[in-house]
C-alpha cells in the first residue's frame, strides 16, 4: 500500500527500513571496545588456566612429597623395629639434645614401647596396612621443606587380668629437608605453642597449647580420681600436686627411673611436682578406649607419688624406700583399678613367645639387704621357683656377692658385725656355707681364679691410709689366698697367703709375676719359664699376654703435681731371643690427643683401663679414656687398638657424657657399666658386628660392684631390677622377666644346680 504526497514530498513503502551510517570516529571507539573486552576475556581464561596449571603443579609437588616423606617414615620405622641402630641415627636431623635424646630412646627399645605408660607397639601386625595409612594425616609447611606426618599404630596394653588387649594411638613424626633427603626432624617451638595452666581441685596441670583439648579432660578425671584417692590415704587438707606434661622427649626416658619426688613449701601450702610426657609424645587416642587407657598410665604415676608422699604418717624416708616397688604398694595399685609400671625392655608381645635358645643350666643365687642380716635366695630354673637360703652368720649385713669360676658358688662378704665389727669372707657351695677368712677392714674381692680343679687363688683389696708420702693418701693393699678344696670341712675352708701370683705366657717360656710390695700395692715383673724374675715392669697395671713373647700393659708415671694426673701410656715389654726385654711405647696421650681434635687446652687425658680381646692371645686392645677439665670427668672415650697393624680409632656411640669405670670383656662383647643416682645402664658392644646395645637396669651398685653376671654357655646375663630379675640373651636381644616382689636386692648370680633341700622362699 502505498501513501500518496504532494509536492517534493518524497514517499517511501511501508516496511523498509533507512539505515544510518555512523561516523568514522564512532566506528573506531566500538572496535576498541570490542577489542579490550576480547583481551580481557583472554587474561581471565589465561589466569584460569594459570592459575589450574600451578594448582596442578602445587599438587603434584605435595603429592611427590608426601610419597617421599612416608617412604622416608617407613624406612625408620622398619629400622628401628628391626634394632639396627647404628642405621636409624642416620635418619635424624641434627639437633644434639633432641637427637642424642631419639638415639636414647632407640637403644633402650622404648621410641615406640611406653612400658611405664602399659603401652607397646604391636610387631605382629602390618604396621603400614591400609587400615592405618588410611588414617594417615599429612601437613605440608607452606615453603615445602618440612611436614607434619600423623599415624595410627597398633599397640597393645594389659587388662586388669594381664591379658593382652588391642587399641590404635596416633603417632605425631615432624620431617624436615636437607641436603640427604627427608629427616626426622625436632618440632619447632610453634609446634607445641606456649604452656597453659589448667586448675582443679587437687590439681595444676601444666600443658602445651597443642594438647590443651586432650589435657583439659585429663584434668578434670585425674582431679576427681585424685579425690577419690585421697580419701583411702592421709593427703594433707592443703594438698596440691602439680603435673607438668612436657614436651621435652626426654621426659620419655625419665619415666623409666625410679620414682623422684621434688616437695616443696610455698605459702603454706604442701605442693608436689611431678613431669610425665605429653599426650603427643606418648601418643594419642584414637577413640574412646585408647582415651581410657591413657588416662589409666597417667594415673598410675600420680598413684605412686601419692603412697610414697603421704602413705605414712608421719613420713619415715626409710619406710618410703621400703615401700616403693613392694607387694604393699603393687596391691594397693590393683585395687585403684591401675598397675606397677613394667619396667623398660619388657614387652608382653615377646613375652609371649618361647626364648630363642634354652635358658642357662644354671640356677640364680640373689642377695637382699635385710635390716639386719643379708637374705640370700636361690632361683630354680627347671621349677621356676625361688628358695630361702638361710645363713648361719647371724648380725652382719651383707653387701655383695663375687661369682666363683665356672658356677661353682659365690663368695659373700658380710660386715661389719654388730658383735665385733669384724668382716667375714663366706663360700657358699653346694648348700653349704664355708667361712674362709676374717678381717677388720672391708675387703674388695679383686679377681678369683682356678689354678686347677679344686685349687683357686682369691685377691682381695682393701683401703688403707698412707702416712709415707706424708699426705696421708688412700690408697688399696691387695692381698692372694689360696683356696684348696679338699682341705675344706663342713664350716670352714683354710686358707693360705699367696705370695707371688705366676701367669704363664701362651708358649710357657716367659711368667708374668705379681707379687705386694711393702704396702701391698701389686708389682708386675716378667719371669722365666720357671717363675723367676728377669726385669721389673715399671708403673704397669693391666698386664695382659699378646703372645709368646709380648706382654702389654698401661704404664702410669705419677705426676710430681698433685692436681695433674698420671702420664700413662700404652706400653709392650719384647721378650729377646739374648734374654733381654725391649720396652716400647706403640701409643701415647699425643697419639690419643690427635685422635681427638676436638679436645680443648686445659683437658687431662689418661689411660684408665685396658681390656684385651679375646681374652687370650687378643688381637685388638680396648682402652678406656678418660678426659678431665678441673675436677670434672668431661668425656669418656672407648678406643679400639689393633697391636699388629699398630692402627686405632676411637669407637663411635660409646657412652661419652656419663661417668663409667667397669669394663669388662665376655665372648664377644664387651660389657661397660654406667651408673647414677637412681638407674644404671649395661652398654653391650658387640665386637664383631660392631654395634651397641642397651640395656637399663634399677639398682646402679649391682653393676658397679660386680662384674656383669653372664651364664657359663655365655648366652645370658642378669640385670637386677627392684622386684624382678631380667634375664638378657643379646644376640637376640630376648628378655625374659623373673618376679620376686623382693626390695633392696643388690646382687644375683648364675651358680651350678644345687640339691632341693631348702624351704621355698617368695
């Protein structure tokens, strides 16, 4: 349809539409639009796909560190379960008290086993089956070198009728990188974040900000478990215990020692302190019932700090000594629903097997300190049992027993008698007790040997001061008896004075004498075939035969000054075809100082010990060193000395920061004792695999008065702990635990099977 116009009008059909061309500048504007929409639509793609290529990337790099770490974490796990501890120490970052702390706890077997605590790792499950590594938890710091490992384990613990019962514990490892891969590391103080207080009734419970949740419920139960123990027994109204749980991993060793109480006064009020390892030291629950097991070890230490506190009335330290580790106190524990803290190196799991190789053929004689007299019990092996064995010298304490060669019975020193204060020296064989000497001043038995069946030679020293040198210095007279069997009655056994003690070398040509001088100090000299002295052995101690011809020992040159110690050195006497001897000094202090090039300025080190291995004809010489700075033992060294290749080193792992004296060799370990205060250590080194074990006993005078017990196959040994018996075999590093709930045993040895005429004892 058409519109008509008039005129110049223009008409135009309906429905078509009049385009209008924009200017060239408006084009141009749109096409930059356009254009800054289109790249910003590219930068937001490329940041997207930046943005997942980096979120790949992060994943990937958490993901291969992950993997990293747990094989790293598996690889020390398997180690240290498989006792190679010379392999763990190198997956341990350096942190000296942490480390040496990690390296502690690996040697006494106790990084995973909580003994004290009733818990312990349990081997025979897969200890990486995908039950626990599916409760795995990983934490990658934010710059990608350190990480946070969180693990379930199976342990096991005992039930109140000593069956085993199983639980999970979350096991908390921090890893750091270095230059050799992924290392257990130390945590950081964030780690653990500041300690807190929580106050109860009772209680202060002191905790690391990272267990404050676990340690709040803690709180509250061992407040109200106090309060109920507290109304059995005399706690003062005042009371108050305070509980730190630390995060110091050393807190995991001294669990192991003997209960320490630090009570003090403050305001009036009685407060006794007491430190037990935090819950991510010891582990942590995974449910309910590992909870209940926790709470349990926990309360089992409070307990015995609250019956050695406040169990008497007034309080006797010779009553509370009595009572800790007593049936009294293991009773009392029961009925609170808790236990006695198994002592370090048992473990129910192994209990449970059958020794690797048969017990000793041997029986075990004990002797416990009476008030009065000594108590002597003897332990049949085949009946598992132990005996009275009364003694006939009534009022004189004993103190140790000295084994007699080859099983043959033990000799008991007991004195001083509240009759005459006199010392008598006793052989009990056999079921007998035979008196062999008596004397004023305490003897100490040195060594006894057999001569022949039926003929021994006894040493014995004994202190004495020297008024000659006119310090009157204390010094030790040795004397020799000899012992002759057959002269001996039923009571007595007579012995005779032992003037020159003649060692034969292997070949027989040469003797090695000793014989007292005038103030029975001992003096070496070498002889001939017939005993007779060729040249005298100046300032020797530890004589021993290399061979036909040699003959070692340590030479001590006393100093002219009081405050410096003697000039020893390693010395050899050459036995010459002419009859004459060449002596020569193979290794001297400068030889051991450059050795230790560590050591500073004003040390003073000496030759304490030499121990020969094997103990006939040896081929290496052990030499215990000792360095002293003023008045203190700084270090001890163990160097190892091959006399034919004339090459030594000093020997790694040895017990360096602690004071020991006893070095003893047996087979193919040799035996170092460490002892202090409350505990001592048995360091076990096996020379031929050359490696260290570690075993802790209770009672540090039973290792430093008595050569290590070892049975006659040479297979085991005893280490005496309050109220048991641990019977050792380290080449399998079995255990196995004898219970007698005797106090104050301060000795026990392997002696020959005796006839079963005595009452049975406890």
């Amino acid at each position: 349809m058409f519109d008509w116009k008039s005129g110049d009008d223009e008409w135009v059909e309906e429905g078509t539409a009049v385009t209008t061309v924009p200017s060239s500048r408006f084009r141009f504007k749109a096409r930059g639009l356009l254009a800054l929409a289109a790249l910003a639509l590219l930068v937001v793609v490329g940041m997207g796909l930046a943005y997942r290529q980096v979120n790949v990337q992060v994943t990937a790099v958490t993901h291969s560190r992950e993997e990293e770490i747990r094989a790293a974490d598996r690889l020390l796990v398997e180690t240290a379960v498989a006792g190679d501890n010379d392999l763990f120490t190198a997956f341990l970052s350096r942190s000296p008290e942490w480390t040496d702390a990690q390296i502690r706890l690996q040697t006494r077997g106790s990084l995973f086993d909580r003994p004290p605590m009733g818990l312990w790792l349990d081997t025979r499950a897969d200890l990486f089956a995908g039950e626990f590594l599916s409760a795995t938890q990983f934490i990658l710091a934010p710059d990608l070198n350190s990480a946070e490992l969180r693990m379930a384990m199976p342990y096991v613990t005992l039930d109140e009728a000593g069956q085993m019962q199983p639980l999970l514990l979350q096991r908390t490892a921090v890893y750091r990188r270095q230059a050799n891969g992924w290392l257990l590391a130390e945590p950081d103080k964030t780690f653990w974040g500041d300690y807190v207080h929580e106050e109860r009734p009772y209680l202060d419970l002191i905790t690391p900000t990272r267990d404050r949740e676990i340690a709040i419920r803690l709180a509250d139960d061992l407040s109200d478990w106090i309060n109920r123990v507290c109304n059995d027994m005399n706690c003062p109204n005042q009371f108050a215990l305070q509980l730190r749980l630390s995060n110091n991993p050393n807190s995991l060793l001294d669990i192991y020692s003997p209960i320490r109480l630090s009570t003090t006064y403050l305001g009036g009020q009685q407060t006794t302190h007491l430190s037990l390892p935090t819950p991510t030291l010891v582990g942590l629950p995974l449910d309910e019932s590992g909870y209940q097991v926790l709470l349990r070890g926990y309360a089992t230490h409070l307990a015995q700090v609250l019956l050695n506190a406040y169990a008497f009335e007034p309080q006797s330290p010779a009553l509370v000594g009595s009572f800790i580790g007593s049936p009294d106190m293991d009773g009392m524990l029961a009925a609170w629903g808790l236990f006695t803290p198994w002592p370090t190196g048992y473990n129910p799991v192994r209990a449970a097997k059958p020794p690797p190789i048969p017990l000793p053929d041997q029986d075990i004689v004990m002797l416990c300190q009476g008030s009065r007299a000594p108590n002597l019990f003897r332990y049949d092996a085949a009946a598992e049992t132990w005996f009275d064995l009364p003694l006939a010298t009534e009022g004189a304490p004993g103190f140790y027993l000295t084994p007699f060669p080859a099983g043959q019975g033990v000799v008991l020193v007991a004195g001083p008698s509240v009759r005459d204060g006199l010392f008598r020296v006793i052989w009990l064989h056999d079921g007998r007790e035979r008196l062999l000497f008596i004397t004023d001043v305490w003897p100490y038995i040195h060594a006894i040997a057999e001569l022949e069946p039926g003929r021994f030679l006894l040493n014995y020293g004994s202190d004495f001061t020297d008024v000659t040198d006119g310090n009157g210095t204390m010094r030790t007279r040795y004397e020799t008896v000899e012992i002759t069997a057959a002269a001996c009655d039923d009571e007595t056994c007579p012995v005779q004075p032992f003037t020159k003690w003649v060692q034969p070398s292997p070949d027989g040509r040469y003797t090695l004498i000793t014989v007292p001088d005038e103030n029975q100090r001992q003096i070496y000299s070498v002889g001939n075939a017939a005993g007779e002295k060729i040249t005298t052995l100046e300032h020797a101690y530890n004589p021993v035969w290399l061979d036909g011809r040699t003959l070692a020992y340590v030479q001590s040159i006393p100093s002219n000054d009081l405050n410096e110690p003697a000039e020893t050195s390693l010395t050899t006497a050459v036995m010459s075809e002419d009859g004459t001897v060449q002596i020569e000094h193979p290794l001297t202090i400068d030889h051991i100082r450059a050795a230790l090039p560590g050591l500073p300025s004003n040390s003073r080190v000496y030759i304490a010990t030499m121990t020969p291995y094997p103990a006939t004809q040896p081929e290496q010489l052990f030499l215990s060193i000792f360095d002293w700075q003023g008045n203190m033992l700084q270090r001890g060294y163990l160097l190892q000395y091959d006399w034919q290749k004339h090459e030594w080193a000093i020997l790694d792992n040895a017990p360096a920061n602690h004071p020991w004296w006893a070095i003893q060799q047996h087979g193919r370990y040799l035996a170092l004792a460490v002892y202090g205060i409350s505990e001592s250590e048995v360091y076990l080194y096996d020379i031929p695999n050359q490696r260290w074990q570690v075993y802790t006993g209770g009672n540090p005078g039973f290792i430093f008065d008595n050569p290590l017990p070892w049975s006659d196959d040479g297979r085991w040994f005893i280490v005496l702990e309050s109220g048991l018996v641990r019977l050792i075999a380290p080449e399998y590093e079995y255990q196995k635990l004898l219970f007698h709930g005797l106090d104050n045993c301060v000795a026990a040895l392997f002696v020959d099977r005796a006839r079963r005429d005595v009452d049975p004892g406890p």
